[in-house]
C-alpha cells in the first residue's frame, strides 16, 4: 500500500471554528490533491498541490485553503466550519507522471453541527 | 471545469452478466483518463490509467477502451460477481496537467 495518511479519521466540530485535516505521505510524490465525498457528486476536487508551496483550485475550494510546506504533508483547513462543509474527505497523492495511478488515504470523516 | 459525464448513473445486473459503462470528456489537449473503482466506505483503487488513443487495457474480467479522438471511454465487466458491486469512477487530465477531476460515477449492483 501507498505510504498515505490522513489525520484525525474522524472529527466533530462547532460551526464557525476553524478546522485543519492534514494529509502525510511517505511516496515523495509530487502531486496531492483533496477531495470530498457527497452523494450524488462522487468525488469533488477542492485543491490540489503540484509541489512545494505551488497549489491551485479545484472545483470546489470556497471556504477551504491549503498549505503545502514540505513534500510530505498537505494540510487543508476549513476557515470558519459549516454544515454544508459535513462530508468524507479523502487525500491522494500521485507522481504525475501520465501512465501512473492516484493512491487514496483512508478517509475523514467531518462533522460540522 | 472540466466536464465528465458517466453513464449510466447506476446500474442493477444479475450474478453472471455481462456490463458496460461509459466516460465521456473533451477531446481537446487530452492528456490522460484514469479507472477507479470505490466500494463503501472504502477509498477509490485504481483499475486503469490510460494514455492512447485505440488503447485497451484488462485486469481479469475487467477491461477498457480508449478513444481520445472522440472522448470516450468504456469498462466492460465480463460475467459480473456480487464483490464487483461498487461505484465505478473515471478521471480525464488534460494538457500534462495531473489535475484529476473525477466523473459522478457509475454505481454497480451485482445481484446474487
């Protein structure tokens, strides 16, 4: 298995506090990505990273922001939590290269109430 | 954004049928589509990662084909087994861009 955790697994938070979800891998990948999970959309992209400190929007990135400091981690923060931000959100990571596959983390799940 | 359609969005076959799902995508500065597949409450594992035009690829009863001129894809799943019931996603990049926008998924229920 590919060297990817997410932390914590689980959280419950109040609306309005702010809220970090931190990706780590092992792979010194160059690409990782933050997605998450909502019925009836799949997958949506929030950010993603294609190196040190160089990151770009996905689809979905209103109310979240990223950091990628080192290779190995890739933290996303909710600035100010809401219910609508409750969801499965799941770290990948890939080499970026054109015939090479993504590796998901594990999930978290967050709850906003 | 870009668009990715999967069709059908979900699809109930009986223990030893035959299926087929489709991606769609631009066609234009096609880089890359990617096959994942995702049971609950699992994370998405790769099946394909495909790059040319007329490619086929297979991993045991599970196949794709590629065409990048039109912007399709299929995953064909030969004699479906209740373990293949799961959410079947597809992702195009485009341009050298490893930005992975997935499609809403094909989820599939094989009945004993």
């Amino acid at each position: 298995d590919a060297g990817i955790t997410q932390s914590p697994r689980h959280k419950v938070t109040e609306t309005g506090t702010p809220v970090t979800l931190r990706c780590h891998q092992t792979e010194n990948h160059r690409y990782m990505y933050w997605y998450r999970q909502d019925p009836g959309h799949g997958l949506r992209l929030i950010h993603y990273s294609y190196g040190v400190k160089d990151t770009d929007k996905g689809e979905v990135s209103d109310g979240y922001s990223v950091s990628r400091s080192k290779t190995e981690d890739f933290l996303l923060t909710l600035e100010s939590a809401t219910s609508s931000q409750t969801s499965v959100y799941f770290c990948a990571i890939s080499t970026g290269t054109s015939n090479t596959e993504a590796f998901f983390g594990q999930g978290t799940r967050l709850t906003v109430v | 954004i870009l668009n990715v359609e999967q069709s059908p969005q979900s699809l109930h076959v009986q223990e030893g049928d035959s299926t087929n799902f489709t991606c769609s995508f631009p066609s234009s500065n096609f880089y890359a589509l990617h096959w994942y597949r995702w049971e609950t409450a699992k994370s998405p594992e790769a099946l394909f990662v495909m790059t040319l035009n007329g490619d086929e690829k297979k991993k045991g009863r599970i196949s794709a084909t590629l065409n990048t001129k039109e912007g399709y894809s299929y995953l064909y799943i030969k004699g479906s087994q209740p373990e293949d019931s799961a959410t079947y996603l597809c992702a195009p990049s485009q341009g050298g861009s490893e930005k992975l926008v997935f499609g809403k998924g094909t989820k599939l229920t094989v009945n004993p």
